[in-house]
C-alpha cells in the first residue's frame, strides 16, 4: 500500500560513455537522458520500454552501481536496496551459504540476522547439497535460484527487479512467480522493469516509458502501457518487431 512518502527520487538525471570510433577517435555516447521521477513507500513501479532504451542502466544508477553522469538521486539515508537479476554478482569461490550471508549483511541484516535467514533461502533455492558447495561449480540456473532465493527472501526498503526471471524448471518456476507476486501486492516498495508492457500493466500500480532513454510517458499504468502499445504497434506495421507480448 502507498504511503505517500517519497523513498527515492532521480532528478535531471543523465547518463553516458565514451567509446572508440575505428580505434582512435572517442565519441561519447548518451544512454539516460533529464531523466526525472519518484519511487513512493509502497508502490510497484513500473519501467517500459524496448531492449536498449536505457532501463537496465537506470536500474544500476536506482542501486548505486554506477553514478551518473549528471544529476542526482536522493533517498533517506539507510535505505536498502537490492536488484533482482540473473546477472546478480557473486564470489565464485565462496559457497551459496557464505555468498547468501553476505548478501544479506550487505541489505543491512547484522550477522545474527543474517545467519537467522540463511535456511529458508536455502529451502527455497531448493540448492540442497550444492548450498555449501563453491559457486563456481554452479549451472547458470543455479546461480540464478540462488540470487533470486536471497533477493526475494531478504527484507529490503526497495526491492529492483530487472525483466521476466527464468529460474529453474517449470515447477520452481512457478513457486518463483507466485512468491515475486505476493512480494508485488504486499507492502514492499518495487520497481519493475520489463520490454513487455503487457507485463508491466499487470503488475504495477504506477509506470514510466523509456524511449532512447528519455521519458516519453509517465502516470497511470494502462494509459502509458496503452501508449507504449500502440508505439509498438505502428514499429509492427514498418517492419519491426513488437515488444508488447
């Protein structure tokens, strides 16, 4: 439920690198463009737009990974926050338990905490025997349960979940899906970005569409999901590929 209080705000924000040009010359190369919103206690938010829009490196600006290149993003001074995402980072050489353990020290748990939690993520993750065992032995689905068990299991101010996980068979699959979903339509603070604004709709309380990473749309979920459908639409008609599905 939206409390009204602003947990997270992104003002003027842009964002960009440089590259080479056949070897020599360097070009810098915008991606987030006066990129300006808020995140309210409560809601689920919801970030649209085509593969390549800017979303993903947003979301690295929202959990402090990298800064930006100009403008700034505020929020109260212990806020946690995790990005839920197959390329979660892990220790390789460190098993599940000691990467779960220091994930959850990382959101702000104390140790006591920490390890107070450490045997329902492994439940979930349904790991077993490979909980204890190094990451790098892991499948890339295993990696995945895992950084999804802890993610979704870890109590965090803002929890960033980055596109339609894939995390194991059908049957874990659909556990992951249900418990993401009562994580959703709970009190807990999410921002959901996804290129299926059909997915988007769904989910999410309030919505912005990014386009060449600029704001093309923001406000109530199905007005900018159905301005982002019919964009797509029309790409449809010239020759593109939908992203609404």
């Amino acid at each position: 439920m939206t409390t009204g209080d602003i947990l997270l705000s992104v003002e003027d924000v842009e964002y960009g690198y440089n590259s080479r040009v056949w070897g020599f010359k360097r070009v810098s190369i915008p991606v987030l463009k006066d990129v300006t919103f808020e995140v309210r206690r409560g809601e689920t938010l919801g970030i649209m737009g085509r593969n390549g829009c800017g979303k993903s490196s947003l979301l690295r600006i929202l959990n402090g990974v990298v800064a930006p290149t100009k403008g700034k993003v505020t929020h109260p001074k212990h806020i946690s926050r995790i990005l839920l995402t197959l390329g979660m980072g892990f220790d390789k050489e460190l098993s599940g338990r000691d990467n779960a353990l220091l994930a959850a020290m990382l959101q702000g748990y104390t140790k006591k905490q920490a390890q107070e939690s450490i045997e329902g993520i492994k439940e979930f993750s349904e790991l077993g025997q490979f909980f204890e065992r190094p990451v790098r032995t892991y499948s890339s689905g295993m990696r995945a349960r895992l950084g999804f068990s802890t993610a979704l299991l870890t109590e965090v101010d803002l929890l960033m979940i980055d596109e339609t996980l894939s995390v194991g068979d059908q049957q874990f699959n659909k556990k992951a899906e249900k418990a993401m979903m009562e994580k959703i339509n709970s009190e807990q603070t999410v921002v959901f970005v996804s290129h299926s604004g059909a997915q988007v709709n769904k989910v999410c309380s309030r919505a912005l569409w990014l386009e060449d990473g600029v704001i093309k749309a923001e406000g109530d979920t199905h007005e900018v999901a159905n301005e982002y459908k019919q964009f797509m639409n029309n790409l449809t008609k010239k020759g593109g590929k939908s992203a609404w599905q």
